[in-house]
C-alpha cells in the first residue's frame, strides 16, 4: 500500500527543504556529446533540488562514495613529548541521498552489514547515521545490459528511508500531466518526512490503481540476461573452480582494477601512514582497494596469494556471487552491470556466469 | 649530518628540475632537512659530495654519457626523475629515423660539430637506484620520495594503472566516447592528470606491467577497431615502448 503521493514539482520542493538541513546529493546530468545517448548521469552534491534529474537512467558510479569516500583520513596522530595521540576523523554531516535506485539500496545494505560485523567500523557508522536515503525505484531495466532482476535486486523493501515509485503520468485532476511518486517508507525518519509535510498527499483511488499494476507492469519490462538462477549460482561456481574459463578470459585482463573500483558492493581498502616531513605528525588515511589489483594479496615477505589475473578473476565471481551470500545472507553482486561497462577489456560478469552454466 | 642532495639535467626541458622549484612552501621544510650542494636550475655547484643525486633528461649526446658517469660515481644513491631520464622520453622520438636523417635535420650542415646519439634512458648506461617517473616529474611523488628516504623507510612506485585513480576521480571512462586511452596499462601516480582534464593517457609514466601490455595487444586487436600503428606511436612517445610491435 502507498503511504502518500507527490507530483514531481513538489518533491523537487521537500528536496530543496530538505537542504536547508542537508548537504544534498542526488544525480546531475552531464553533457557528453561523444556519447549514445549524449548524457551521463553522476551523484553529486547539488544546491538547489533544480539541479538534479530525476528521470536519470542510471549513475555511471554508485552512491557508495558518500558513505565510504575513495580516500579518507581516520585520525590525525602527533608526536608531543615524546608521546604520540591520535584523533580521529568523523563525518557527521547530514546528508539526503536523492535518487537511489533498488540495486543501490541492496548495495548499500551490505556495506551496512560489513561496517558493522565484529568490530564496527566508526567512520562509515558516522556518515550511515546521517545520511537520509531517499531512493527511487525503476519502472524498467535503467540501461542494457543490467541483470538486476536475475539477482532479485530490482526492487527493494528496506534499506531506505523513503521509497518513490514513478506511477503513470496522471492527467487532468490527477497530476497535470507531471510523474507523479507514490511514496512508501522505510524508517521513521522516512514516515516523520512523508506525513508531516502537505506537499505529500494521500494516494487518490486511481493511484492505488497504477500501484497495484505497477509491480506486473515492471516484471514485464525486465528481461533476463543470466541464463541461470541466483539461487544456482553458488553450486555452479563450485563446480567451475577447475574450469578453463578463468585463463581463457583473463587473458584479456588489465588487472586495472576498475571492476572493483566501480561496484557499489566492492567494499576492500587499504591503509598509509602520510608523514609530513617532520616525521612528528601525520594522517592515518585509507583507500579504495580491488581484488583485481596485482598485489591484493601480497602479505609479509611478498607472498602473493594470487599472483594470476585468472585467479583475481575467480576470486572476485565467487565473492560476487556465492561468498558474499553465504556469509551475510545479502547479495554479493546486485546486477547494476557497472564493472561490465567499465571494462575496457570487455569481460563481462554476466557473460562469466552464462558461459559457466553453459559448460556446467 | 644532513643529507647532500645533488640535482643534474641531461638532455631534457629540465621541466622535472623546475618541478622541484615548484614545491615552493614545501621546499623550505626540504631544505630545511637536507643540504643542496649541486643544482643548475637554482645555484652554483659547491661539492661533488652527493648522498642522493637526482637526474632529470635523456642520454642523447656522447657529452651526456661522460657526465652521466662522473654522476653516477659521486653519488651514493642515484634517483631518474622524469621521462626522459627513466623511458627515454620524447627525445627518443628521433631514434627510429636514424641518424643520418636527424642530425642533419636539426642542425644542418653543421651536424658533424654536435656529435649526437640514439636517446636512452640512463639506466642504459648506468646503474639506477630509484625511478620517478611522469613527463613532467609528478611533485607530490617527488615529496613522498625524499621522505621515505629521510625517514629510512621503504620507497615503491605504485603497481597499479592509471585507471585506479581515474577511477577514484570519478571520471567517466574515455572509452565510452570512443577514444583508446592508455590507462589500463600505464604505471598510476599522476592522480590520472590528463583523463582528469579530458585527454588519453599517453604512458609518460611507462608501462606498469608486462601482463597489461600483452592484454592490450590481445584487446586492441580483438575487442576494438584502431589501428595498432596509433597506439604504438602513443607507446613511442614518452618511450614508454620502442618495440615496433606489442607482446
Ligand atoms: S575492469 Fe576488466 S580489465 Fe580491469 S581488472 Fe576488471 S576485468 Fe580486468
Ligand atoms: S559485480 Fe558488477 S554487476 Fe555486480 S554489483 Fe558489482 S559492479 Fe554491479
Ligand atoms: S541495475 Fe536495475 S535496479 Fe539498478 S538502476 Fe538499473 S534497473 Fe534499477
Ligand atoms: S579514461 Fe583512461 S585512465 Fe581513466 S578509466 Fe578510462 S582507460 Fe582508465
């Protein structure tokens, strides 16, 4: 059931509220010329709510960068007397992340888990705390190419503190001719958001109706692109720990790592000491890490655990697509398809998983 | 006792020596720390004394070679800086037309008075104890460097590619617009400068792997329509590569 409804023109202006107390984030349309279509979409920060698009297809890079930065300082640490202290750096700005598709939240979901497990990583917990998530879902698949429904990651139930789903463009009394979001929350941050502003109205009898079509209608628009189960993916990469497919394919690989680097779940960093020059004081910063760099796994004595890119490469689809699951229960690999465009080799995780179930 | 630093130029624009110079507030806190005893761009040379010798330019002229050694023996640690004295740099564009063309291309009929060679970086001649390498020189790597190096600590370049910080920039991928960059396969450091401002990656920093330089071989012929000739002149262009094919 819907909670409440809004026109566009009157989210833009809760959103636009929303920043008098928020550092808004939400996805901005670049002109690209060079490229079909000639338009990339990114999360940004934005001023004003005008600024943002919320009829984007997708965002080139995930919203992860928000909650876990590319590079960040932990704590500043100085030598005084002879004795070092630390302190420590802590986001807590607020934050709304406008625009966050379903693959997104289920991304996000794992960091959660991940940044939380033993011992609760106080950075992440930092930025999560403070960031209102307002997430839009997708009528149809947002580019070719994503296997987001194969992964059951298409839609989602939690994780957000508002959901809007983009009903039919009403007409006449219903929506003058603007999208129209039912809206539905997720905490009671969300609800307190929903039901005390006016901009948000009670859902009229036919756009019950659109919502009740809206799942069938969306089911409909995305095809599938795995010619397998996700539920089947674990046993199968059992079976495909020997197979030749590894080499055959890594040939190919750069080992550039932008797989990794472009995946809303991909959550490795490394950590440096940086010393200015006195040696008396300095940053303990970390950064974005991937499984497909060459030295990942080189640990004390330059041992190197997978010095291969064909092993890389059977690391990272096992994490995707049954070690994630079977330690968290949340999916490893969400099916946005952003390593797969990222690639400048052209491999492609979804044909790494077709091209298994076929040899299987 | 301070160290004593040392800083040369061969054949080069002495763009990386300039570099140096560019550090500006963070120069004083190095010259606090170490002591200059030789540096063309910024004083008279004082002592041939050098604990750490820092070499910018390629070896392109028999004059370079004979300074290059004397270098070498006096100093104790031997760093390449830049493209041209770790790859070759874009003076080894004139290798592959032969002498006989070049020379008198640029200076005439009065070649036979400026005896010149094949450019080479000056690990051809001499032993190199670090490279940091970028056209120009990249400062803040330079900064890292001469840390380490006071603190005792263990210098690395980065064994990643380019693509790493691109990425990190959130960049979008100059691939998409159809333009063969040569990220995935060039040693990273320069915090992806030139896709940063919308141009390839032209490998100033040389090839950060053997591996990634045959997957561009294997790629560029099947995954992509360009015509390998191009990309090997990319290759050419800071020497990164002087092979007239890819692995
Ligand atoms: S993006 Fe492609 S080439 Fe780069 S590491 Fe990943 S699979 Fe390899
Ligand atoms: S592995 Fe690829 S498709 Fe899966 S979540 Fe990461 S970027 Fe998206
Ligand atoms: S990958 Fe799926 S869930 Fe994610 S934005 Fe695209 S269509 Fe939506
Ligand atoms: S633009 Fe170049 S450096 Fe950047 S990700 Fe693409 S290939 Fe790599």
């Amino acid at each position: 059931m819907l909670d409440r409804v809004v026109t566009q023109s009157g989210l833009l202006e809760l959103i636009e509220e929303l920043g008098h107390t928020h550092q808004l984030i939400g996805p901005v349309a670049r002109p690209v010329p060079e490229c079909d279509p000639p338009v990339r979409h990114f999360y940004q920060r934005v001023k004003h709510a005008g600024q943002l698009d919320l009829s984007f297809s997708y965002c080139t890079y995930s919203p992860k960068e928000f909650l876990f930065p590319p590079s960040e300082t932990l704590f500043n640490f100085e030598k005084v007397d002879g004795r070092f202290t630390a302190t420590p750096v802590l986001d807590e700005q607020r934050r709304a992340l406008v625009g966050v598709h379903p693959c997104d939240v289920h991304a996000i979901e794992l960091l959660d888990h991940v940044f939380a497990k033993d011992h609760a990583d106080e950075h992440y917990a930092a930025r999560r705390s403070h960031t209102f998530i307002i997430a839009i879902d997708c009528p149809t698949p947002c580019t070719s190419g994503v296997f987001c429904a194969d992964m059951k990651t298409n839609t989602a139930t939690q994780g957000y503190d508002v959901m809007l789903y983009p009903l039919a463009t009403g007409d006449g009394a219903n929506g003058n001719g603007q999208t129209r979001y039912g809206a539905v929350f997720g905490t009671e941050a969300g609800r307190e958001w929903l039901y005390y502003n006016r901009r948000f109205t009670s859902p009229s009898a036919e756009d019950e109706r659109s919502f009740k079509a809206y799942p069938q209608t969306k089911a409909a628009a995305f095809t599938r692109e795995l010619n397998t189960t996700v539920d089947k993916l674990p046993a199968l990469l059992d079976r495909s720990y020997d197979s030749l497919l590894w080499e055959a394919t890594a040939r190919r690989c750069y080992s550039c790592g932008s797989c990794n680097l472009v995946c809303p779940t991909c959550y490795c960093f490394d950590m440096h000491d940086h010393n200015e020059l006195s040696e008396t004081c300095g940053q303990r910063r970390r950064e974005w890490d991937g499984c497909q760099l060459p030295e990942f796994a080189v640990v004390a004595g330059d041992h190197n655990f997978r010095p291969k890119a064909a092993q890389r490469l059977r690391h990272r689809t096992y994490r995707k697509a049954k070690w994630v699951k079977e330690q968290s229960g949340l999916a490893g690999c969400v099916g946005c398809a952003r390593c797969d465009r990222a690639c400048t080799a052209k491999i492609s995780s979804v044909e790494v998983y077709n091209q298994l179930a076929e040899e299987a | 006792m301070k160290p004593k630093v040392a800083i040369f130029s061969l054949t080069s624009c002495e763009g990386c020596s300039l570099a140096i110079l560019e550090l500006e507030d963070r120069l004083l806190d190095i010259l606090g720390a170490v002591e200059i005893v030789n540096f063309r761009e910024g004083m008279t040379p004082r002592s041939w004394d050098i604990d750490l010798g820092f070499v910018d330019g390629a070896v392109s002229t028999p004059e370079d070679e004979k300074e290059l050694l004397t270098i070498r023996e006096h100093c104790k640690v031997l760093v390449a800086i830049g493209a041209c004295a770790c790859l070759g740099g874009i003076n080894t564009l004139k290798n592959p037309q032969g002498k006989d063309s070049y020379a008198p291309y640029v200076y005439g009929d009065q070649a036979k008075w400026f005896p010149t060679t094949d450019a080479k970086p000056i690990s051809a001649v001499v032993d190199v104890d670090y490279q940091l390498p970028g056209c120009p020189m990249v400062k803040e790597e330079f900064l890292r460097f001469v840390q380490c190096i006071l603190a005792g600590r263990t210098f690395r370049l980065p064994e990643t590619a380019v693509c790493v910080e691109c990425k990190k920039n959130g960049n979008l991928c100059l691939y998409e617009k159809g333009v063969v960059c040569l990220g995935p396969i060039t040693r990273a450091g320069c915090e992806a400068i030139c896709p940063t401002y919308g141009s390839k990656c032209e490998a100033c920093r040389g090839i950060v792997s053997e591996d990634a330089l045959k997957a561009a071989n294997i790629n560029l012929q099947e995954q992509y329509d360009v015509s390998l000739e191009d990309v090997l002149a990319d290759l050419r262009l800071f020497g990164a590569h002087q092979d007239t094919t890819l692995p």
